[in-house]
C-alpha cells in the first residue's frame, strides 16, 4: 500500500460567495458513460465520505476512501483538531477493495466507521471500533443469506453506546435489494437486525441514519412503481421512523413519476423535528437538491428545492442544538468532470440564511475539476464541519483528493482547509 502523502492549507476569513457569481448554469446535464456528472462523483472510489464532532474528544472524524495502484481502494479514518490539525491517521488495507461511508462518535469520544468490502465474489458490510488514541479495537463483517453485495452506508450510536448501521442487503436475487439496520453492542455483537421495502424486482436502499427521542429514522431511497405499472425502474426519495425493537412508527416516500429521487441524509433536532435532504428529479432533466421538514410523527411542515439547471445532490445536513439553524452540504452538478462543493443554510422557519459555493483553491472558474460536499455535521461555538473532494489540478473524476474543513455558521466563513493527496 501506498502512503499518504498530506498537504495543509490554513485559510482565514473567506468571504461567503455569491450564488449568482460562482454558479454558472450549463446548457444541459453533462453526460459520463451515460451518467450525468454528479452521480460519477458521488459513485468515486475518492472521497471524504463521513464527518463527525466530538465534544469529549474536541475533535472531528473524517472517514473515506483513497486509491492504491490501478485497483485497489483502501479506508481512511483521521483526527483533526478543533482548528484543523491533523492528529493521527489510520488505514484499513488488505488485497481486497475497503470503502467508508460513515462514521461516529460515542461518549468518551471512541470513532465507529462503516463500509464494505469486496472480496471479488460480493460486498460485505464492514463496522470497525477504535478508541480516541486511533488503535482499533475490532473489526467486524456481516454477509446476509443470499451472499450478495451488502453495504453500509451510515453509523450512528445511542445513549446506550449501542452501535446502529443503516444500508442494504440483497432482497431475493442480484436484480433487486432492500433496506437494512442494525444494532451492535459497543463490543461488537450484533444485538438485532431488520429490514423493509423489499421485493423481488426494485433496489431499496438506507443512506443515512439519527437517533432522537428513542426513534431510528432512516433516509434513502424505495423503488417505485410506475403509472403504467413497471415496478423497480425508479426511485422515490424515502424516510422512515422505527422503534428501538425495530416497529414501523411511519414511512414517508415522495418523488418525479418515471425519475429518479434520493433522500441521501437525515437529523432531528432536539424539538423533535426531522430534517432531511437529497435529490428530486425535475420532470424535464434536473436534479434538484432539497430540504424538507417534518415533524416527529412523519408530517411535512415545508420543502425547500434548490432549483437550477444541472444535476445536484445533498449529501448530508446538520441542525444546531437550539434548532434554528438547518445547513445542507451538496454537489453542484456543471459539466462533464465539473462539480463543486454548495452548503446552504435555512432557519427552522425556511428563511434563508446563506448560501457559499466552494470551488477548488487557486483554480480558474472555467477549469473543470470534480469538487463536492459529502458530509457535515455541526460542533460548539457555532461551527461547521464539513467533508468532501477538491482538485486543485485539472484531473478525471478519481484523481480528486479527500478534504475536509471547518467553516463558521454565523457568517459561512471558511477557516480552515486540509486537502491530503492519496499518491505519494
């Protein structure tokens, strides 16, 4: 395995940038083998995919994946200070290919990461432990019945200490999959698991995960069954609320007929509200990134859409502990191997609050380079803490490098970068 090289770059009282000035509309959806641009990205090997804030620890966790030669793609999972230094690094690497996509903070300040591995044969949901010093304590694997490719897309840890994971597993044959959560003890075992939205023919899928008030919400996405009666072609954007035992409280889907939507990430507030936000499909051909309000009972209260031409995304969202102020990081979808990174904040009230476009550094608007926000979470004083991918060259898609920020919610001042090169 390769080592990793890093690089720093400390940045001070950048002004928020204009919407208007940093985005410039492209004339249609850039088009990658067939995939617009914006799912390429979210799809990369490359990539901060997971942040979390630890009060104990006072501290962020990024979690993510680099490249290693020509087909190998390892797990990284750092420690940052508060102001952006980075603490200490930890990889997980065999011959088989590692990805992260979540990661979380328990109490004493000990990360939890979730993936997958693929062993060549199928994908097998990976959760690992380490404690706040970076030494592993366990790694476990979970492979369902049919042996397929199953996946974890989010972690998140109770009062308790238990350990929750959200993603997939194969519903019936290789065509098909459905939602799946469990809950793992701070030792590893597997207390419980369950599943829903499953079917013969549609993909279903968890991408995020919170726990409130004694409730499991999960976002992601069901398939849909069309007018004319086709069955797993689309997807509805889906949330769901569950007991602890794993009882349906209440599921909610919404979404274009005949298009594609996602709900990518969830939180609730400490007022039992519950945030969510991704991707709608408009009827022509954009996607939109959104942010919808509910209450604890699954009742919308109002969505927000970010309407623009070109293939969006929101990929995570935060509220404040008071529960006022809402922040959304995303992908703004311009070009073929074009994206930037957008967060958007919002009041509980849905009035806007700022809206800060984070192109790569030292780089001409005209260059395409593949950025995005993928992650966020909310620390103390008023901070934001974000993760994601930038190019500070002119690169393909899986050239992009893992980054991390941290960023003041008050005036969307950026305060510090870390970029880190995967190639040595």
């Amino acid at each position: 395995m390769r080592p990793i090289r890093t690089a720093s770059l400390i940045v001070t009282a950048m002004a928020a940038v204009a919407w208007g000035l940093v985005v410039a509309a492209p004339p249609s959806i850039a088009q990658v083998d067939g995939r617009d641009a914006r799912a390429v990205s979210l799809e990369s090997d490359v990539g901060a995919f997971s942040i979390a804030y630890s009060a104990k620890a006072q501290s962020v966790y990024v979690a993510g994946n680099v490249p290693v030669g020509d087909n190998d793609v390892d797990i990284f999972l750092r420690r940052y200070s508060l102001t952006g230094q980075l603490l200490w690094q930890r990889m997980i690497a065999t011959p088989m290919r590692e990805y992260a996509r979540g990661v979380a903070v328990d109490a004493q300040g000990n990360p939890v990461i979730t993936g997958w591995r693929d062993n060549d044969r199928d994908d097998d949901v990976l959760l690992a432990r380490f404690n706040s010093r970076g030494k592993k304590l366990w790694e476990k694997s979970y492979d369902d019945v049919f042996n397929d490719d199953d996946r974890g897309n989010a972690v998140a840890i109770d009062a308790a200490g238990d350990i929750w994971v959200a993603g997939r597993v194969t519903a019936a044959t290789e065509y098909s999959a459905k939602i799946w959560w469990s809950r793992w003890s701070p030792k590893g075992t597997m207390r419980a698991e369950w599943t829903a939205q499953g079917s013969i023919i549609g993909w279903s899928e968890a991408f995020g995960i919170a726990i409130a008030n004694k409730t499991i919400y999960l976002a992601g996405s069901v398939f849909e069954t069309t007018p004319d009666g086709y069955v797993g072609v689309y997807s509805d954007a889906w949330l769901g609320a569950f007991s602890p035992e794993g009882f349906t409280r209440w599921e909610r889907s919404w979404g274009t007929p005949g298009r594609d939507d996602v709900a990518r990430s969830v939180t609730a507030s400490a007022d039992r509200q519950v945030y969510v936000t991704g991707a709608l499909a408009s009827p022509q051909t954009s996607e939109d990134i959104f942010l919808r309000r509910l209450t604890n009972k699954g009742k919308k209260v109002w969505n927000h859409v970010l309407l623009r031409p070109g293939s969006d995304m929101g990929n995570g969202v935060t509220v404040t502990a008071d529960g006022r102020s809402i922040t959304v990081v995303g992908t703004l979808g311009l070009g073929t191997f074009d994206s930037d990174a957008v967060v958007l904040s919002r009041s509980s009230q849905n009035t806007h609050r700022f809206v800060t476009v984070l192109p790569s550094p030292g780089m001409a608007p005209e260059v395409s380079t593949p950025d995005g926000g993928l992650a966020i979470t909310v620390g103390g004083r008023g901070h934001l803490y974000l993760s994601g991918r930038q190019a500070p060259t002119v690169v393909t898609m899986d050239s992009a490098w893992p980054a991390a920020y941290g960023m003041s919610q008050w005036d969307s001042h950026l305060e510090w970068t870390s970029i880190f090169d995967p190639v040595p």
